[in-house]
C-alpha cells in the first residue's frame, strides 16, 4: 500500500525553544500524530507546498500559447 510523508514539528513548552521538524510515513487514512513517537514531545502536522505527488492530465493554463492583442 502507498504511503504518504507528513511533516510534523514539536510544539514548544518554553518562549526559547525553537520546534524541530520530523517526517513520518503513514496511510492517508491514519489519524495525526499528537506526540512524537521517539520523545513523546506534543507534535502538530505542518502542511508544505511539495513539489510533484500530484499529477493532472491534459494542457495546463501556464502552457497555452496565446497571440497578444488579438
């Protein structure tokens, strides 16, 4: 079965920690980590803009050559 990567991060408990990132491969269908499975720290999944994953078939608007002024 296909795995997705999600992005998660700890949740600071202190003004001066900075959160640390982690990936984890689960199924789409299971539910968000709450805690880091290493450290047991809260965590919160963070959404990224990745590049690929999904396909579209046929011509993209930013493909289409156009005449100008006409």
């Amino acid at each position: 079965k296909t795995m997705a990567t999600y992005v998660y991060e700890t949740i600071p408990t202190k003004p001066d920690e900075q959160p640390r990132r982690f990936e984890v491969q689960q199924k789409m269908s299971d539910p968000a980590l709450t805690t880091d499975p290493q450290t047991g720290e809260p965590v919160r999944r963070i959404i990224t803009g990745g590049s690929g994953g999904w396909i579209t078939h046929g011509t993209s608007i930013m493909s289409m050559k156009t005449r100008g002024g006409r």
